[in-house]
C-alpha cells in the first residue's frame, strides 16, 4: 500500500497548525526514570496537568477514549521491553503488560485510561526498584525461573532444574534461595497461584481448565492450594474481583 499520499497530507497539517511531536529523548527521559525505579520523578511528572498529555501526541483515532486508549499500548509495549532489557524476567513483564492493557480495554473515560497508566509506570517502577536493589541474578537462577514460568502445566522439581542447569540440587537450591528471597518449591507455587489470579481475574476460563493448565492433579488440588496461598477459593476471588 503506497501511504504517501496520506503521509504528505498529515504532514502539511501539522505544519500548519503548527503541531510539534514530542522529541524522542525527552519521551525516554520519562521510560528511564521506570526502568532505573525513580519513583519521585514519576511522582513528579504526575503532577503535571493531565491536559499537558496529549502535547506533542498525535491523534490515533477521533473518539477521545479509544485516543488515548491506543497511546497506553505503546506506552506499555515500550515499557515492558526496556525493563526486560534491564533485567525484569519476560514473563513478569509481558504479563503485566497484558494485565495493564485489559485494564485500559474495559476504562469508560480518557480520565480513567490515564489513572491506569499512572498505576502501570509506578507498578514497573517499583519493581525494576527492587531488582537493583536485589542485585544480579546469575543466569543458571534467570534461566531457572524462566523454565518455570514457561513450564507451569508441568510438575516441577528442584531436582529436575537441577539436572536442566548440570548443578547439585543442593546448591542450586541454596543459590536460588539467596538470590531469589525464597525457595524453588516456593517460587513455583507462587508463580502458579499469581497466574491463577490473573487468569480467574481477565477471563473466564473454567477453573477445572485452569487447574489443568497449571499441572495440577485435580481441581481440588488446585482449590486446595490457592485457598492455602490466598485464603479463599478459585470461584469466590473471581467473584470478589468481578464486584
């Protein structure tokens, strides 16, 4: 498709109205402060008047809402890959940057698309926060909590990440421990309950589908453990996150 029509018209009526795109270093000045964790520089620019958004923005579809709605996916797109960059696990990442858009999917006005964006950058910017304070991972531990979250239907075992990395189980074990704040075992049941929530929460899945796409033995197992991990049942927090 030739758009150079269509891109000679546009760019006749910025200039004559005298629209002036934001520069590209003063937008990932802001990206930065998410991904170094600067959460008083955001809390800066969020001061701002909200009217100061769209400058320098350009208009992506006429209705308002949809507008702004489609500036929060590239903002979040952005986002999400610079902190992978900088050391946030990808599925971390690219699930909150799901949660983060289905959120913005459902918002009714502009003025509550850019509260959730507030929320996103804050939310990425505490936790790219606590992964420097937290120090590097090394890569037999990135690479083992990668595994896990790429593997959640299956059950998991410190010895079988132990095989995969040519490691001891134990030291593996005490390194995953030390680097990770909490123990493989732990790690897995947390990273199964978290995507149980956001599934239970963003869809409706049956919980018996979700069960089985975790690598439980049974729903009632899976009940089981989410009730031990948030205390209370699959359905009632679905229902409790749906109110």
């Amino acid at each position: 498709m030739n758009t150079n029509r269509d891109l000679n018209y546009r760019l006749f009526i910025q200039k004559e109205t005298g629209f002036i795109r934001t520069d590209i270093n003063s937008e990932f000045a802001r990206y930065n402060n998410i991904v170094e964790g600067d959460l008083n520089a955001l809390r800066e620019h969020f001061k701002r008047p909200r009217s100061e958004f769209y400058d320098g923005k350009g208009q992506l579809s006429d209705d308002p809402l949809r507008n702004v709605i489609y500036h929060h996916v590239v903002c979040v797109g952005v986002v999400a890959r610079l902190c992978v960059d900088a050391g946030m696990d990808m599925n971390v990442a690219y699930t909150l940057s799901d949660i983060y858009i289905r959120k913005a999917d459902v918002a009714r006005t502009p003025d509550e698309v850019l509260d959730i964006m507030e929320e996103f950058q804050m939310d990425f910017a505490m936790r790219m926060r606590d992964i420097k304070k937290g120090g590097a991972v090394s890569l037999h531990v990135k690479r083992c909590a990668d595994y896990i979250y790429d593997h959640l239907h299956e059950s998991l075992t410190l010895e079988m990440l132990a095989r995969k990395e040519g490691l001891n189980p134990s030291y593996l074990s005490k390194l995953f421990a030390r680097e990770m704040g909490m123990g493989v075992k732990d790690y897995i049941i947390n990273a199964k309950i978290n995507t149980a929530k956001n599934i239970l929460r963003y869809s409706q899945f049956p919980i018996l589908d979700i069960s089985i796409s975790l690598g439980y033995s049974s729903q009632s197992a899976f009940t089981a453990a989410f009730r031990k991990a948030t205390g209370m049942t699959p359905k009632k927090y679905r229902d409790v996150m749906s109110e």
